[in-house]
C-alpha cells in the first residue's frame, strides 16, 4: 500500500517509517523543509521512500502529499510539556488533526486513518487504572499538550461517527533509542542523572506513568492498520510506574548509587520557572517546566490489555525496556556508568 506518515522526521515518525517499509509498504514521508531527516532511511538506500515537503498546518500541502494514498498515519504533534507560542499547541495538534480529516474527504484513495492520540488525552486517573472508556471531564489540564490532545481526540471519535475509518492509539510516555527530545523524556532524564544535573530523585514517588518502549508502540500503530476497528481507541501503553521506580531500576542495572536526595515538587516548580526563564533568552527548550510539574502532581495510570486483547499487541517492561536504551545512551558517550 501506499503509506503517508505526517510527523515523519519525529521520534516516532522516523521508527514508523522503518517498520512499513520492512513490511514492503512504499511509504510518503510528509516533512518540513526544516526537518532533520537523520531518523529517515537514507534515498540512496534503494527504499521505496518519498519526501513530501509541508506542514500539517497548510493545507494545500498536506492535500497534495495525501494525493494517491490508501492509509494515513498521523503521527505529527508537538510533544512539549510548555513553548513560548502557546497557541501552536492548538494549531498543530489540533488544526493538523481536522487537516487530515479534511483531505480524506477531499481524497477518493483514503481507506483508514491511523491517528496518534495520547494516554494525556484521556485524563488523569489519579487512585485508580483507567482504559480507553475513560473520557477526559475538561474541567482543569496541566498543560496546553493536554488540552490539545483532548480536544483532538473528541474530534477523532466525532468523525468516526460521520463514517470516517479512523483509529486513535494512545500510547504512553514513548521513551528508547533515538532522537533525544522533549517526547523522549526518559532518556533525558538520564542523560541529567548520569552527568550530576539531576541529583535526587524527582516527585513524591506517589505519581504514575504508563511507560511504553518505542519499538512497542510502532509495533502497536502497525496492529491497529492490520487490526484496529475504525471509531475504536487503544491505549498503547506499558508498565504503570513512578520516575522514582524508574531512577532505582536503571541503579540496578548499571550497578550505581540509587539518588540520596528526593526534590520536593515545590523546589521543582522553582526550578522550572527557572529553566522557563534561561529557555527565554537561549531558545531551548526546558528540560522541565511548571507544566510537567503539575503533571507530576497526578496519576496516569493506564491499562492496555484491549490492545492486548484486540491487536495483540506485546508491550515490553520497564525494566526491559531500560536495558536497552542505558547501553545505546553508553555507546553514544552521553552517560558513563
């Protein structure tokens, strides 16, 4: 089949686009001019790989990479917990999401629309483990990524009532090889630990997370094209655990000192102003904002046993998952241990 995947040069996107292509797919890889491609199979590869230029956010390009494609996967979001533009959460995540739902009625070729969604478009569960029944109550978000991801995933479940076959996975916190982003937020955090800018643990330990390795949740996005029920959610997610949890398996593993220190989430909330501050005159982005703080206040508990059941989809643990990606962060000379 003819494959688009928006969002293509992504931590994700990039990964996605291997995988169908292993599976004989000729895939369209829908990028910015500005993009870094280094996650992308290379032309010269011989890989029936094609370059569309664009953003999600204009239309026209987005029509004509569309052009001639039997599935779409939409994968392009901005995963940031805070950017100086708050309003490009919505332009984005939201506006990219009825772009795509547009083209597919502008299109005669479309037949299934795999749309990322995200276990924060749901809500917290703060006491107990949700599924994909969970509707988020829009009363408070931690965060305008929140708020855009639920309000495109209402916009998704719309349109599957309009007869548009379209399936939204959910995944959790995607960490692994890869690019180091904002969405890759474990691995930064490692990078920080190893190289003494993140000297005790953070949270209260009470906080919960579904962590879900990269190749799981590609894995996942290619069930739900062989299997996933167009109008249907399926949370992508793995093993339910707090950053503590996570800082003392990554010390068993690499035989280091579990953190001495745990940072009380107000002097987080400090120091993320802080970072927010320095971010304003260096234009990087912070490596932990008043938003995440705020997350971190919470629960997201999530269980995937309908993906499981439906898609059989196989989620690694948390444990597993971090013995990979501590060697590749090694071999890269990021951390030492």
């Amino acid at each position: 089949m003819k494959v688009l995947v928006t969002g293509a040069s992504g931590f994700l996107g990039g990964r996605l686009c291997h995988a169908l292509l292993r599976r004989g797919h000729s895939v369209r890889a829908f990028v910015r001019r500005t993009s870094d491609l280094s996650s992308l199979p290379t032309l010269s590869d011989g890989v029936p790989l094609e370059l569309a230029l664009g953003d999600v956010t204009d239309y026209p390009s987005l029509l004509a990479a569309c052009s001639g494609c039997n599935v779409v996967f939409h994968a392009a979001a901005i995963v940031e917990s805070w950017l100086p533009d708050l309003s490009k959460f919505i332009s984005v995540n939201v506006g990219g999401l009825k772009n795509v739902l547009r083209a597919y009625k502008e299109t005669d070729t479309i037949e299934k629309i795999i749309y990322t969604s995200s276990f924060f478009a749901l809500g917290s569960t703060d006491g107990y483990t949700a599924d994909e029944t969970q509707m988020h109550s829009a009363k408070f978000f931690c965060s305008e990524y929140e708020k855009s991801k639920a309000v495109a995933d209402k916009i998704a479940l719309e349109a599957a009532k309009e007869g548009v076959p379209i399936v939204a996975v959910c995944p959790g916190i995607i960490y692994g090889p890869g690019k180091i982003t904002a969405g890759n937020v474990v691995a930064r955090l490692m990078v920080e630990r190893f190289n003494g800018r993140m000297p005790g643990y953070i949270g209260d330990g009470k906080e919960s997370f579904s962590f879900t390795y990269v190749e799981d949740v590609v894995n996942g996005h290619i069930l739900a094209l062989d299997k996933g029920q167009p109008g249907q959610r399926y949370l992508l997610t793995g093993e339910n655990a707090s950053f503590t949890q996570v800082f003392d398996i990554v010390a068993t593993i690499t035989n280091t000192k579990r953190p001495s220190l745990k940072i009380p989430l107000f002097v987080m909330v400090v120091y993320a102003w802080l970072l927010v501050l320095f971010s304003r005159i260096t234009g990087q982005p912070p490596l932990i904002s008043p938003p995440a703080v705020c997350v971190m206040r919470h629960q997201w508990a999530y269980s995937c046993e309908k993906a499981k059941r439906e898609l059989g989809y196989k989620p690694r643990s948390l444990k597993e998952g971090l013995e990979e990606i501590l060697p590749w962060l090694k071999k890269l000379g990021l951390i030492k241990y």
